[in-house]
C-alpha cells in the first residue's frame, strides 16, 4: 500500500520567515535611499543618437567623438570566426568511427 507524501513544515517554515525579513530589510533600504538628481549630457543630447552617429563617422551627433565602424567590423569578423572555429571544434566526427559498439570511459556503451 502506499502513503501519501507528507509535507515537512518544521524547516520550511524557517526558509519562509527568513525570506520575508530579507524582503523587508531590502523593502526599507530601498524606500528610504536617496538616489539624488540623475546626470545627464551638456544640452540634454542623447547619448544613443551620439554613440550610432560616432558609429559610422558621421558629424549629426552633438557630442564630441571617434569613428567605430571599422574597429566594430574587425571585432565582427573575429568573434564570426571564432564562432565558427568553436562550432567545428566542438561537432563530432561520426564518419570516422566504425559500426561496432564502442565502451566509453565511464562503462557506458554509445
């Protein structure tokens, strides 16, 4: 015959009251912090707009900055090869093995 699965209180209670008094000591830091006034850019500009204007060199942006687009396209190109070198590195070459059983190293047969 079998039994029911019984709920064991005792310590689940202690997980669950320690939770709720993390809750409300974070509750109360976070109330009561004072953040401050946000920074911001001289005139107000948008940050993004610069950043995608400095990307391709162009002078639209109100912010002072460097040309991107040809060191973003190198770091492009590497991390696509090294993307593909992990890809080939990792796919196993099923071609080579033969037909029969083969016993791995920890007794299992693939």
């Amino acid at each position: 015959m079998t039994t029911r699965p019984r709920l064991h209180t005792s310590s689940t209670q202690v997980v669950g009251l320690v939770a709720f008094v993390l809750f409300g000591v974070l509750a109360a830091v976070f109330l009561t912090a004072d953040f401050g006034s946000h920074a911001t850019f001289e005139g107000a500009t948008g940050i993004t707009a610069s950043i995608g204007y400095a990307m391709f060199n162009l002078d639209a942006g109100s912010l002072p900055s460097e040309g991107f687009l040809i060191s973003f396209e190198i770091i492009d190109v590497i991390l696509l090869g090294a993307l593909a070198a992990a890809v080939m590195l990792g796919k196993r070459d099923d071609e080579e093995e033969s037909d029969e059983s083969v016993t791995m190293a920890d007794g299992g047969d693939r």
